[in-house]
C-alpha cells in the first residue's frame, strides 16, 4: 500500500516540532451494491478509493490532515502541516519499528470477488421473487445486495505497524404489505465480516420471505395498548438495547467528558448482579469484528459490566493518554477521512443459564418482543425510546395476538438494574453506527430476558 520507509519517514517529520504521539493510517477500499425495487434493478454501483491520514497528539490537543494523492513531496508537506501543531523546535526523532505486527486476514471462504455481477445480480432478484410470492397483499419489495473490501495498514510513534484485511458482505430486506387500507412494512437483513459464505446460512430468499411475513403480521395486528407492564424481549430482537441504553454510554470520550450517565462511575453497581456486559471484536465473522483497531491496537474481548458492576470504559489512544489508561483496542474510524474515536464492536449482553421458555413462562401478561426497531437515547441521562418491530402479548406465559406501534420508554440504567431472568440463548443483530459523523460497522446481541416493569407506549386504553 505503501513503503514502510516513507511511513518512518512521515511519522518523524509529524513530530519533528514536538508531540507525544503521531499515527500514520492508510486505506484502500473497494465496494460493490445493488438495489432492485419495484421489480426492476435500480442501482448498480462499484467503486473504490484510497487514502492516508496523518495524526498528532500535543498536550492532549489533535491536529489531523488527510489525503487521497500518494505523492512523496505531498504526503511530507501533509506532515509538516500537522507538525507546526506543536509549534516548538526542530528536532531529529528515532522511532523504534520493531513492535511489527504480522498481517492478518479475515477468514473468508467465498470472496466477494470470486462470484461473478451477473450472479449477485440474480440473487437479489430471486429475493425479490421470493418476496412477492409469499402473499398477493405483498405491494413493494426492496432488496439490497453490499460488499465492501477494506485494506488499512497503520504505523504509530509508539513502533506498532499493522495491517488488516476486512470484507463485509451483507443482504436486506424491506417489503411493504397493503390490505387496502393500511401499509405496513417488514425489515430483515443479514452480513457480517465474512464473504459470500453469509448466503449459505442465510440465503437471501429467505431474508427476503421473513420481512415478507413481518410486513403480513403487521397488517393483522392490533395497535398496542400503553401502560406499565412486565416485558420480555427474546434473544431474536437483537441486541439495539443494549446497545443504545448502556453502550454509547461506556466510551470513553463520553464517559471522560461528562456526557454519560455512566461518568465517574467505574467500580459502582449499574445492573443487576444477573448483567454482564462484553465488547468483543475478536468474534469471527461479527460485523463489528476486526484482527485490529484503526489505530493498529489487537482486537479484544472487554468486560465492561461484570456481574452489574461496572469495570471498564471502551478507549482508543488519546482518550486512554488522557485517562493514563489503555487503549482497549476500540478506536475506530469510517475512513482516512475521520480521526479515530472510541466505538463499539460486537457489544453483547451475556447469556444466563435459565431455559428461554422458563423466562417467557414466568410473565402471566405482558409484552413479548421479538425484533426491536430504531430508536434514540440520551447518553447524559440515559433515557430511551425504542420501536418495536415485532411484538406480542404475553397471555398465561405464551406468545398470543401480535401488536403493532409499540414503544419500550424507559432509562439505561434504570431498566438494567432491574432485570431478574437471562435465558442461555443468544441473539445477533447487525448495523452501522453512527456518532460524530461517522459511520461504523457493528453487531449486537443479548440473551432472551425479563424486564419486571417498564413503560410501554402505545393506544391509551
């Protein structure tokens, strides 16, 4: 991607007027995605980009520079630039290199690259069939087909030199049903960091066929009745609560500004003693996976919540620098565009060891929810709104008439302190986070549990 001499070369010239810490990141990127909708292909799109970023750290202030043109002189006048950030003295800089990390490949059976446009082009056309043959009330079908090849290779004035290979490949589904007098619309999407290996287990007729029968049940079912009552979410909904109503709030950038209801809180209670909270992007295959961070940091298992407690932020560098702590290899980027900040990978919720159905069977009436939908939170109290996508009344410990409009309303902590049943079962769902303009992508995942009480929005009855 580019010689190891000129990034020596490079990370001198950003320090040669002082700083603590300088990072060189560079990026070669190529995608592929199709969209098919109202029965016909739209969207046929290919491309691929390069690029490198240059970092400095000088009391605790970060100056950063990007470019797209290679070019010796340029890249060396790019440093420069970031160098008169710390505006001292010229001085002579030796950097030890010999921390190299050995390059480090995603286990990818099928590359993307292997399987022919024509083919990809067909799948998501058998989704599309797939789709509309499940029911004649199926009116528009969306399908999206994505790829993306991400080469980086990092260097840092701390000696690390890595690399990593990551393909992502992914498939969705959004169909819209009608009965004549009202739409509803069904969701379903499946990828990871993996290849086209993805469609074995998940072919994407039948990610198609089941945002078909979500959009049908919808069209069945009754608008939800609000009040309090005792809520289950199973480990199918996917992970989005955990990750809104505590994960954004343990990052280190948050949690070290203030901005947190988490702040100032490490060693303290947050959840019950049944909750432990984990980001893990050694994972293989997650979306949120990766062999190493944007900063060249080895990815990681970290416990974050222990058993309630809260025992750890997720830090990149210069949030670890200023914490005097260590990076726990979750600083992360969208492109050579952004500078690193803390994010999460795959951020789970661990399983328990109860039967999922003895948790479900324990709630005489109440809210079964079987896939979450968006929602917002606010990271300085903690309070959340969640959809629900798909969800049920609980009548005599069973799943009974499907509901649609529901709403989860509570607080982050609030409601993990008072969860008192995890099943042993596992859910993964997937996505791209956003925060501070950036992009990146992620998976989560939690156990089926109980919430006791909670405020569910809906009809007042």
């Amino acid at each position: 991607m580019i010689d190891e001499n000129l990034l020596y070369e490079l990370l001198k010239k950003t320090l040669s007027r002082g700083g603590e810490y300088a990072d060189i990141y560079v990026e070669h990127r190529e995608s592929t995605s199709i969209q098919l909708e109202d029965n016909r292909i739209e969207k046929v799109v290919t491309g691929s980009f390069s690029g490198i970023g240059i970092r400095l750290i000088y009391k605790e202030k970060t100056a950063y520079a990007y470019s797209n043109d290679f070019s010796k002189n340029i890249l060396l006048d790019l440093a420069m630039t970031v160098s008169n950030a710390a505006a001292g003295a010229e001085r002579d800089i030796t950097i030890d290199m010999k921390q190299q990390r050995p390059r480090m490949v995603s286990l990818v059976k099928i590359p993307p690259s292997s399987v022919p446009l024509d083919k990809k082009i067909a799948m998501v056309q058998l989704g599309n069939k797939a789709a509309r043959s499940v029911d004649s009330r199926i009116r528009q079908a969306k399908i999206v087909y994505g790829e993306s090849l991400q080469r980086v290779k990092i260097a840092s004035s701390d000696g690390m030199l890595a690399e990593d290979d990551r393909t992502y490949t992914m498939g969705m589904a959004q169909v819209i049903a009608s009965d004549g007098v009202s739409l509803q619309t069904g969701h379903e999407t499946a990828g990871g960091l993996a290849g086209h290996e993805i469609f074995e287990t998940d072919p994407i007729e039948a990610i198609a066929e089941t945002a078909a029968r979500r959009a049908l049940m919808l069209l069945g079912a009754r608008k939800a009745v609000g009040g309090r009552m005792p809520v289950i979410i199973s480990a199918s909904a996917g992970g989005t609560m955990i990750h809104e109503a505590i994960g954004h709030g343990l990052e280190a950038d948050l949690a070290r500004q203030g901005l947190s209801v988490y702040s100032g809180k490490l060693g303290s209670q947050v959840a019950s003693k049944h909750i432990t909270v984990i980001d893990d992007a050694t994972i293989q295959g997650k979306r949120g996976s990766f062999s190493v961070d944007d900063e060249g940091v080895a990815s990681q298992k970290n416990i974050l919540v222990n058993e309630g407690v809260l025992v750890s932020y997720l830090y990149d560098k210069y949030n670890a620098f200023i914490d005097k702590s260590a990076s726990t290899g979750n600083g992360r980027r969208e492109s050579y565009e952004h500078k690193p900040i803390p994010r999460m990978s795959n951020t789970i919720i661990a399983p328990g060891t109860l039967y999922p159905q003895d948790v479900l069977s324990s709630v005489p009436k109440g809210l079964l929810v079987k896939k979450m939908g968006g929602g917002q939170v606010n990271t300085v109290t903690g309070d959340f709104v969640f959809e629900v996508q798909e969800g049920y009344l609980i009548e005599n410990g069973k799943p009974a008439d499907p509901v649609r409009g529901a709403t989860l309303v509570g607080n982050g902590p609030a409601v993990l302190m008072s969860i008192d049943m995890v099943g042993s079962d596992l859910g993964f769902s997937i996505g791209t986070c956003g925060k501070d303009g950036q992009g990146v992508p992620v998976s989560d995942a939690m156990p089926t549990l109980r919430i006791p009480e909670m405020v569910v929005g809906g009809e007042v009855a």
